[in-house]
C-alpha cells in the first residue's frame, strides 16, 4: 500500500473519470478500495487502483 490514500474524488480525478462512475465501479463490485472508514467512505491507493483495473481489462481481453 502507498503511504497516501486519497478520496473517491481524487482518485477518479487521477484516472480522467467521474466521481460517480469510480463510486459505481465500487458499489458494482468491480474495485475494492484500500481501506473504508467508519463512516463508510472510500480512501484509494491510486496505484493499486491501476493495477485492479489493468487486472480487469487482461481479464476482458481473456474472455
């Protein structure tokens, strides 16, 4: 894990996406979040975030 996490605001910032699309891709199930507080927010290794996502894409590319 990185030493910054960042909200869902900055992370989908980080990736050129909307908030709510990178909110959805968690509530679908498709990226897990390093850690989600007590108050049920979201915080992102932005980093690991690529690799979840670089995971799904080769996923895809398999099927």
């Amino acid at each position: 894990m990185s030493s910054e996490l960042v909200s869902t605001t900055l992370a989908a910032k980080a990736l050129g996406i909307g908030r709510t699309t990178l909110h959805r891709w968690w509530t679908e199930g498709l990226v897990t979040p390093e850690l989600v507080t007590a108050g049920g927010h979201a915080r992102w290794d932005v980093e690991a975030l690529k690799a979840q996502l670089r995971a799904m894409r080769r996923t895809d590319a398999d099927e």
